[in-house]
C-alpha cells in the first residue's frame, strides 16, 4: 500500500521497520535483497523516485515500510518540502513503528543533512538503527574507517551508539544481520 498521508497508512495492528536516506543511498536495491525480491521496490538512477510511504507486509507478520529519501531529488523545493513533513508526521505519529534504518553510503562522508536528520530521530526519542551500504564499492579497510568515523560523530552527541549495520546488496553482505535484529525486536514484544 502506498500513502501521502500517515492517516492513510494501514491499521497499525503489525510492528513496521522503516527504511529512509538520502536519495541514491541503495534504499531500494537494499530492500529488495532484504526480501529476495528483484522489483519489490522500484530502484532508478534518478534521485527522488520514491514520493510516497511505501508498507510491503512481509511474511503476514510485520510491514517494512520505505520512506521518500532525504536531500537532494529530482523534484521542486515545494515538493521536497511536503515529502519532509509527510515522513516527520508518520515518524512522529506511528505507535507501531519498531525501528527506522537510517542508510549511509559507505562510500561518502555522512553529510550535515544526515546528521541532522539522525539528530532530530534522537530528540524525538525514536528508535533507529545505521545501516552503511555499498560497502562491496570499496576495501574492507576504508568500510571499517568509514564506520568508525561515523561512530566517533555520534559519540560528540550521544552517550551509546544505535546499532550499526555494514551492507552491500550486490554481495547480501549484512543481510542476516539485519533481517535478526528485526526478528529479535518482534521476539520482544
């Protein structure tokens, strides 16, 4: 199902684990690996293709739900705009949201805009986790200082870090990973 309005998401009777980041991060290639489904979410080389919240109930137990990225997109600033309050009103207002996957390209230094957006999910007290991904583009070495550069960042503002995913959809490197912590947390509740 796809929504432009939180009000309109599914009943929020199934835990959701949402996937936002800056456009281009990998989002969609990374959640069709997640799944083990090729088209399930729409990956394009034009950055801002995905414009709505997007649940894909997965295995009649719980929504993974992929957000509109952050940042630069092919679209106008008004656009962008409303796509920034549509996803701070789902995050804010979502009583079964588990967790939102903040995706960093492991590749780049994490912009002003990435920190921000981890900074306000901070403040809002709402529950996240980093997923770094592309990390096959590079050496294990260079992923490795990536991370720690990113942890060190965190650590000016926070007293523990979120859990920190390395990924690459291309090689399913932290696929495992992601999909336990996700059926940890449902064991949880």
């Amino acid at each position: 199902m796809s929504s432009t309005d939180w009000q309109k998401c599914p009943e929020p009777n199934k835990p959701e684990f949402a996937f936002i980041g800056r456009s281009n991060v990998g989002k969609s290639s990374l959640i069709n690996t997640l799944v083990q489904r090729k088209k399930l979410a729409k990956t394009s080389s034009t950055p801002g293709k995905t414009q709505t919240i997007n649940h894909f109930l997965i295995n009649n137990e719980w929504n993974l739900v992929d957000l509109p990225g952050y940042g630069y997109a092919s679209a106008s600033r008004m656009k962008r705009y409303h796509w920034g309050k549509m996803i701070e009103q789902y995050l804010v207002n979502r009583k079964n949201l588990f967790c939102t996957f903040v995706l960093l390209d492991s590749r780049l230094t994490p912009q002003k805009i990435d920190f921000e957006f981890i900074t306000w999910m901070g403040e809002q007290g709402l529950p996240m986790a980093v997923i770094l991904t592309k990390s096959d583009k590079i050496k294990q070495r260079e992923v490795a200082q990536s991370r720690k550069a990113i942890e060190t960042k965190f650590l000016e503002q926070w007293e523990e870090l979120p859990p920190i995913f390395v990924t690459s959809a291309e090689k399913k490197t932290g696929r495992n990973e992601v999909l336990d912590f996700i059926s940890n947390s449902l064991k949880s509740t």
